[in-house]
C-alpha cells in the first residue's frame, strides 16, 4: 500500500502532494476543474465578444475604425490591473473569496456595459468588467494547479485553460447568431448573466486551496474536510505539511508573494515568463480584435468573417497535448518551439488572404492552434515554477504585464491599419512578437534550468 506520509513524518502527520499523487482524480477535483474551466471560457468569451461586436458599433454610431483602440484596449487595462492586484490578496486572503468576488464583479459590470450609449461610456464600463476577469483568471489557475497530482499537473492546467479559446470560439459563434437577430448588446447581456450564476454555483462548490490553506495554518479539521472529499484516508490525519523542497518556500519564515516573485532566485525566470506572455498576447489580441473587421476589409462577408476569425481561437486544444509533452519533458523547450511556428504560422495568413475562402480557414486554423496551444501553456509553467507562498502574485503578475502586450496588440494593429499597410504586411508584422517569446523562453531555460511538471515532490 502507497504510504502517504513523508519520510520525516510523525503519527498522523501527512504530506498534502504525496496524498494527491497517490490517488486518482477524484470526483470532487473534477467539480473543481469544471467551476475553474467554466471561469476561463468566460474569460474568453468576453476577449472575443468585443471584436465580433466592433463592427456593429462603426455602424451603429457612425464611427471609424482607428476610433476602436480605447474600447477594444479597456478592458485589458482592467484585466491588466486586476491581475497585479488580485495575485498578491489572493497569496493573503485565499483563492476562492477572491476568485468569488471578480466573478460576480465580471458579470455585473458586462451588464451594465451593454446599456452603454457612447464609446467613452462603454469604455468605462469595459475597464471595470476587465477588473474582475484580471482577477479571476490567475486564481482559477493556481486554484486548480494546487489540487493537481505532479504526474498530471501541465496536463490538467492546460486541459482547464482550454475553456479560453472555447469561451471565444463561442464568442465568435453566438456573435454570427446573436448580432444579425439581437443586436451587439445581446451579446454582452448574455457575457454578463453567465458569471453571475456561476458565481452561485463557486459559493456553494468551489473549496479553497487545501495547499493555500496549509502554508497558511488553517485549522486541520478544515483541511482535513477537503482532503476526506478526495480520499478517506485523510481522515485519520491531524497535521499536514506541504513537502515543498529546498526552496521552502512557503515556509513561515520565507518570502510570500511578490517578495518571493522578485527574489534573487526567481526574478530572471520572472522576467522571461513576462517577456513571453506578453509577446504572445500581442498577437492573441492583435488578432482577434482586429480579424473580422480585416477580413471585411478584404471582401469578406462580416458573419463568414467573424465564423472564420472564430476558427483561431478552437486550436487552443493543442494545450491538451502540450500538457502531456510538459508533463515528461521540458516545458521550456516545448511551449519555445510552438511559439516559433506561431511566428510562421501567423505571417502565412496574410500570404493566402487572396487566395480562396479554404485556404484562409485553413491557415488561420493552423496559426490559432500553435498560437493558443503555446498561450494557453504558459499558465502551468507559471504555476510550476514558483512555490505555494508565491504562486497566485507569480501567475497573477505574468498574466497581468501579459495583458499590457494584448492593449500593445491592439493598438499595434490600430495604428497599421491606420497607415494602410497591405494586410499581408500587417500580419508578417504581427507574427514577429511569436519569436521573441521564444527566444525568452530560451534564456529562462538557460539562467532559471529546465522546467518539468513531474518534479519529485513538486511545488
């Protein structure tokens, strides 16, 4: 029989990551991912609706298109600030309660977004809806990561980030339906419910972290509860350690937080997650902002032009695979060489543009699939590469300067559309930022070492 105690332990002492990689995922780990992937397909969903929905708003209020870049880029500030805020309270108060609060606070303010009656009134109300997705997204990924076996850690993380490019996909989808019957404000009506029933669903399902609350000394009996929902053989503990490694991290006497993001130790591997993260979604929203408002440009029907961008967005599946490679290999290398043949990928868009409705589907397929499959990868190697004391502020920061290169990416596109760059020179230089991720991997894999999800004893 598998012991569950370290070597060290004493009676009823038991080790957190040693019961997790001992047991199959449970019933209520998979409650846990379904609430965590239904949080990022909302993300997701609501990075596209605004896109699909640019169209609409030039028509309706008579704008032009260079206009676009304050309320396409508002609620990435948003999501920006309420990432670098949310990591840090989330490392003191908890997940969940913080995770709870942005959801309800996504919802409300997508409602209210959709009364808007003038760019700068829906600008607004999209930088605060943006606070709350910033919030929610790095918690829903470190809430999950904590519940993980090392065996399956990339590989649950990055199948649970699936739900983004899904949650745009449907964004796209709903979009070519909802708009042409509903109106643009449908569409921000129905990203504005959704969370606020989820958020219903999380106060009554979503458990906090049960690594979280052992770095923070959280009565036994309450993590005893959540540990006896995946096995009972945690019922007979009454002490719990984390087992973290020399880092000991999570220590009592060690850093927490932001002090441990930037510390000696980490701060080179911090700083290249953030270069790459941020490469990365200047692409991601360069793209998906501007897709269906480039693809008319170029002679396309405005709903086949929003089905075709959606199509970029349904390869983030690839992470599936990406997990089960990180899981056994070095995740740097691994998410470096999909960030290269993104670069590729992208720039071969704008070489098909003229050359049939088949052959753009296919390319921009393929570009969404390398492009979201490296994106959505960053997450778990985040995660990994940082200890539990520190893990929500080290997510939460690198998808919060992440999201300055997705207000980049806008702008950016913005501002050669404003020049009237040929659209095949548009995208070669769209596709460079892909390049540049990789080579930050590279010098994290250099300087930091080589990243693999199944660590013995883990983080």
């Amino acid at each position: 029989m598998t012991t569950l105690q370290p070597a060290n332990a004493g009676p009823g002492r038991l080790s957190v990551q040693t019961l997790l990689n001992a047991h199959p995922f449970s019933g209520f780990q998979w409650v846990i991912f379904a609430l965590c992937f239904l949080i990022v397909l909302i993300d997701g969903f609501d990075t596209a609706a605004i896109g699909f929905i640019a169209p609409s708003l030039i028509s309706e209020w008579g704008i032009d298109k260079s206009h676009l870049g304050p309320v396409l880029s508002a609620a990435l500030f948003g999501i920006a600030f309420g990432a670098l805020s949310a990591g840090p309270l989330a490392d003191r108060l908890g997940r969940k309660s913080v995770l709870t609060v942005a959801v309800i606070l996504m919802g409300a303010a997508s409602i209210v977004s959709a009364m808007a009656s003038s760019l700068t009134e829906l600008s607004i109300w999209r930088f605060i809806t943006g606070l709350g997705l910033g919030a929610a997204m790095p918690n829903a990924v470190t809430l999950m990561n904590e519940y993980c076996p090392d065996s399956k850690r990339s590989f649950i993380t990055n199948a649970m980030f699936c739900g983004f490019p899904v949650g745009s996909a449907f964004g796209g989808f709903f979009a070519a339906w909802m708009i042409p019957h509903f109106g643009w404000r449908s569409l921000l009506i129905l990203g504005g419910v959704v969370p606020l029933v989820l958020a219903a669903l999380m106060l009554v399902a979503l458990p906090e972290s049960v690594r979280f609350m052992v770095a923070r000394r959280y009565p036994a009996e309450r993590i005893r509860q959540a540990l006896a929902r995946i096995t009972g053989q945690a019922v007979q503990a009454t002490d719990f350690v984390l087992e973290e490694g020399a880092a000991a991290a999570g220590a009592a006497s060690g850093p927490r937080g932001l002090r441990l993001v930037f510390s000696g130790r980490f701060i080179v591997g911090t700083l290249m997650l953030w270069t790459a993260y941020f490469m990365g979604l200047v692409i991601v929203y360069g793209l998906v902002n501007w897709m269906p408002v480039l693809f008319k440009e170029a002679g396309i029907d405005s709903s086949q032009a929003a089905i075709i961008a959606a199509l970029f967005q349904l390869g983030g599946f690839g992470a599936i695979f990406f997990g089960l490679l990180m899981d056994r290999g070095n995740a740097n290398i691994i998410i470096a060489c999909g960030y290269f043949l993104t670069c590729l990928a992208v720039m071969l868009i704008g070489q098909v543009l003229g050359s049939g409705v088949a052959a753009l589907v296919a390319a921009v397929f393929v570009a969404g699939l390398l492009m979201n499959t490296s994106q959505s990868s960053m997450q778990a190697l985040a995660a990994e590469y940082y200890p539990t004391a520190g893990r929500a502020s080290g997510v939460a920061w690198m998808l919060g300067i992440g999201r300055f290169g997705g207000i980049a990416g806008s702008f950016l596109v913005a501002e050669l559309a404003r020049r009237h760059l040929e659209l095949s020179s548009v995208f070669l230089i769209v596709g460079i930022p892909g390049l540049i991720a990789a080579l930050a991997l590279l010098v994290k894999n250099k300087v930091a070492g080589p990243s693999h999800g199944a660590r013995p004893g883990g983080h």
